[in-house]
C-alpha cells in the first residue's frame, strides 16, 4: 500500500470512529412522568415515582458563573415531573449548602430558583430554534413563606408573544392560579414539590393543553444557587439538565419528558 494510501486509510479510520461520537452526543436527554397518583404537596416525595430524575450534578452543566461552584455539595439537583389531567406535577431533591438564599432586592433570575422550561404542544418540532407560542420559563423562587413565581415570555417572537405575555418578573408576585409547593429541610439541602395547573399555560387565545400518555414535551431544568444574598453579589453560579446559556432562547437544546400511565 502506498503512503497516500495509507494516509488515507487512516483519516477514514479515525473518521468513523468520530462520527459515532458525534451522533451519540445529539441525542437529547429524557425523562418520563409517570400519572400522579396519590400526591400530596407536603415537601416529602414518598408518595412520588423516582425512577427517571433529571440529574443536574456535574461540572459540564454550568451555564453561568461556574467559577465559584465548589461541587455537588455546593449546588445539584434531581428534577421530577408527574402529571394528571388537571395538574403538572414537579419535584426537586436539592443539595446546596446555602438553601432559600432569595432576597428581594436582586433581579428574579439572581435569587436562589429553580426554572422549569416546558412546551404544552406535544406536536412542536423539537429542533426549532426559538420559542413558539406554547413554550414557556417558568421561575420557582426560593425564599420561604413567600415562593414567589413568574413566566418569561420576552423570547418568544412578537406574533406569538402577544398571546401570552410575560408575568411576575419584577418579583413579589405568584403568577400560577391554583399554583402550591411545600420543602422538606434535609441534612444536604432541601426537597421541594409543587402543582401547577395546566391552565397556568393558557388564556383566552391559548387552548387548555390535555395531556395524554404517550406525549411527549420538550422541557429541561435549571437551578440557581446565591452563595451570598445580597445586592452587588457578583457571580450567581446557574446550573441546567441540557444544553448551554442558550436555553433561554432556544428551545432545540432542551431534553424532553414522555408522558406514561
């Protein structure tokens, strides 16, 4: 065989070898939620399925300011969601060594929160790049006695935004109608749970979403975690399931959750 030959035997070598690679990192992650039976919002998930969390653990899941994360002790999170016809359900068993660091002097998304990003149309195409009418951040604050919510609708483009605006970011307010959560303090951190009515999702242009089995949303998660809260604090490191600091606009990097019985 020749050196030209050979050479290129060895390119396409190490090209099959990479093209592997890379199809195997575009497959977005999943969860399934199982149908809630039974739940009660009291802070404790004994009452939950816990077989399909989505674990947000690992350095390569920082999307802003990892510099100051010290390890899963620091900050980490299993999500869970549960569903039934009326209600969304979801769950957080949070490790952090500062918990419900929220105060109200700092913008929403620089207090202590959780975010769920979810889409109530299970026919969206899930590589499109920006957000459709029935996409939606939602913001769990965490401060005690107050958990204060809110859903970002800036991203969303003009024609679709104006069906359902944002709501809450100015902070101090509960946006979900029928909306509740409960913790559960434990040696690490915290669990948390809450319902969210399907019809938090809608208004009078925005069609009731009535889920089935057999569903599948695009969704992901992502908590921040105030080391120190209080105003001038300079790094509030974030942490999300999938993707980068793109997942605020662009709905293509979140995972996705299948709705099962």
């Amino acid at each position: 065989m020749s050196k030209l030959m050979r050479i290129f035997a060895g390119a396409m070598t190490a090209l099959m070898l990479v093209i592997p690679a890379l199809a195997e990192e575009a497959v977005r992650p999943g969860i399934t939620a199982r149908k809630a039976q039974g739940i009660v919002i009291d802070g404790k998930l004994d009452d939950w399925n816990l077989d399909s969390p989505a674990v947000v653990a690992d350095v390569s899941q920082i999307i802003r300011d990892g510099v100051v994360w010290k390890g899963a002790e620091d900050c980490s999170a299993n999500f869970y969601l549960a569903w039934d016809e009326e209600n969304l359900y979801m769950a957080a068993e949070v490790t952090e060594d500062t918990p419900l660091g929220a105060i109200e002097m700092l913008p929403i998304d620089g207090q202590d929160n959780l975010k769920l990003y979810i889409s109530t149309d299970p026919g969206a195409d899930p590589e499109r790049a920006e957000y459709a009418t029935n996409d939606f951040l939602v913001y769990f604050v965490m401060i005690e006695g107050y958990w204060d919510t809110a859903i970002d609708r800036s991203m969303v483009p003009k024609d679709a935004r104006q069906r359902f605006v944002s709501k809450g970011m100015d902070g101090g307010e509960s946006v979900l109608d029928g909306f509740a959560c409960a913790i559960e303090m434990t040696i690490a951190g915290f669990n948390w749970e809450a319902v969210i009515p399907w019809t938090c999702f809608t208004n009078d242009r925005i069609s009731v979403y009535v889920p089935a089995a057999g569903d599948t949303l695009s969704c992901n998660f992502a908590i921040t975690d105030i080391d120190y809260p209080c105003p001038g604090t300079e790094y509030i490191p974030q942490m999300a399931w999938t993707g980068n600091y793109k997942i605020n606009t662009n709905p293509s990097l979140w995972g996705s959750v299948t709705l099962v019985e």
